[in-house]
C-alpha cells in the first residue's frame, strides 16, 4: 500500500470478524474487550493463526459508526482493533466514533506503517516479516515479541531499547512451540527481570 492511499481517511472499513470477549495476551490479560478484526496484512508470518485475514478485498467494507455501534451495544468499556495489520488502515475516523461514545481504544500492530487514530493504549508487536515503521516505537504503552526462535532474544532487546522508559515489556511463546519456548522465556526472564511473560490464556480458556 503507497502512503498516499494510508493517509485516505477510510469511513468504511473491512472487518474479518468483530467479539465481545476476555483479552488473553500483555497488560490488560483478563479484561473484558470488544475485538475488532480488520482484514488485510502484507507482513504474513509464517505462524500466523489468523491467515484469512491476509486479502483485504475478502472482507466486507463496515461504516466505521456501524462498528462503533456494535461495540458499544456489547457493553464494553475497551476496543481492541487488531488484524490482520490494522496500521495499513487510517483509523482516525474509527477511532473518533469509538471515542465519541465513550471507548477506550486499543490497537495490536506489527507496526508495518504510520500509526493513525487516536489510543488510550498501542500494543507493538514488531515481526521479522516485514520491517515496522520507525516511527511506531516510541508511540509503544506494550512491546510484545513473540519469540518463534532462540535468536528473537536479542531481536527483542533491540526494540527494547527503542522504546520509551514507561513502555511495558513482554516476551510471548509462539504457540505451536511453547512447549519448547516457554522454559527458555522462564529462565531468561529471570535474568532480565525488566521483561515479563504473556501467554495467549484465552486459548486456554477456548475463547476468541
């Protein structure tokens, strides 16, 4: 996507699918939260659990006030846009909406792109998949790495120091391997105490 067509202010948007459900990943695990699925993702890790999300033409184009209605009626206090890569979108009118009834909102991004909206909180996710945009960094409230690989220990330490000094930090099992990655995350949090875990409880919950 050229930057120009980044920068559309989008009043629709295509939606994968949209929840009211428990966050089960970082710093707000355990929260009640409206997720919304965006479709559309040119980073395509190779373990992504959520493929078809990818085409962004495969997924009907939703009024950004239909969205935000249907979150609202689910009596939710936060909405998590996700994807997906929701940063290939310019979110601000989503977010407008979403902020004009009185929600919190949240973002998981790769940051692959400029962020766009306005958030109460960014989660930055970065992959080796496709480089995130400079700029993402420093807007970071949580860094999450998935760790896939023994080598995304320092990967993840490079983005450790591009953040700000507020910026939560936590290292994530890549699913299919945590058996295998999850006593290395163990040790190596306890010799870098500035990290924490985050696992994906909502999969062991069996929820969204």
């Amino acid at each position: 996507m050229s930057n120009s067509e980044s920068e559309i202010l989008n009043l629709e948007l295509p939606v994968m699918e949209d929840f009211y459900t428990i966050q089960g990943e970082g710093f707000h695990q355990g929260r009640a939260a409206y997720f919304i699925r965006l479709g559309g993702c040119e980073v395509r890790c190779v373990w992504c659990d959520v493929k078809d999300s990818w085409d962004v033409n495969a997924h009907p184009k939703i009024a950004v006030d239909v969205i935000a209605d249907k979150a609202k009626a689910s009596g939710t206090e936060i909405c998590v846009i996700t994807g997906g890569e929701p940063s290939m979108h310019n979110l601000q009118a989503l977010t407008d909406v979403l902020k004009d009834k009185s929600l919190r909102t949240h973002i998981e991004t790769s940051g692959a792109y400029p962020i766009t909206g306005t958030w109460d909180w960014i989660c930055f996710s970065p992959k080796k998949f496709k480089p995130p945009h400079p700029s993402v960094a420093a807007q970071a409230h949580e860094l999450k790495v998935v760790v896939f690989h023994k080598s995304d220990f320092a990967w993840a330490e490079d983005f450790a120091k591009q953040v700000g000094p507020e910026c939560k930090l936590y290292l994530q099992p890549e699913w299919s391997k945590e058996n295998d990655i999850l006593p290395q995350l163990i040790e190596y949090v306890k010799k870098n105490p500035q990290w924490q875990i985050s696992l994906q409880v909502h999969k062991y919950m069996n929820i969204p």
